[in-house]
C-alpha cells in the first residue's frame, strides 16, 4: 500500500521555506510617528492639565519632554528617534532570525 508522505514532505518543505519578513523601515516609521503623535497629546493635556501623572512620568523618562510648545516639540523628536532606532533594530533582528 502506497502511502502519501511524499507529498506530504513537499509541502512541508514549502510551508517552512515562506517566512514572513519585516518591512524594517515602515515598520520603525510606523513606531516613530505614533510616538511622535502621543507626545504631542501629552504635550497638549500637560499644558491644560488633564492627565498630569502621564506628563509628569514623561518629563522624567525624556530629557527633552515638558508641557511647553518647545518642550513638546522637543519630546516628540526625542520619542521619534528613540522609537524608530528600537524598532528598526527589532525587525532588523527579527528578520536575521527568521531566515
């Protein structure tokens, strides 16, 4: 009796061999305009205090971060570069594994 483990062994082979891969770029631009975005809100509730533990726990993670117009400016860059830095490293590693 003839068994299909043939088949079965080539398919396998093929479905190990489709890794999905991580655009890195979109990806670590993704992260840095989503950053850059929630430090614009927490500059914003900081300077008509809503939510002022948020605003305080940023000012001390972030150098650059207060409630100020130059501030916020500031933290947004600071949360962008930091955010899409990590995140280009984590899909660069992520793809290096995955192959």
């Amino acid at each position: 009796m003839s068994t299909t483990t043939t088949n079965q062994d080539a398919y396998e082979m093929d479905s190990t061999a489709n890794v999905m891969h991580l655009d890195s770029l979109a990806l670590a631009g993704a992260a840095a305009v989503i950053s850059a975005v929630a430090m614009l809100l927490l500059g914003v509730f900081g300077a008509i205090g809503v939510y002022e533990g948020a605003v305080e726990a940023m000012e001390q993670w972030h150098l650059f971060f207060e409630p100020t117009v130059v501030g916020t400016v500031a933290g947004m860059v600071e949360a962008a570069v930091i955010s899409f830095v990590l995140m280009y490293a984590f899909a660069w590693l992520y793809n290096a594994f995955a192959s």
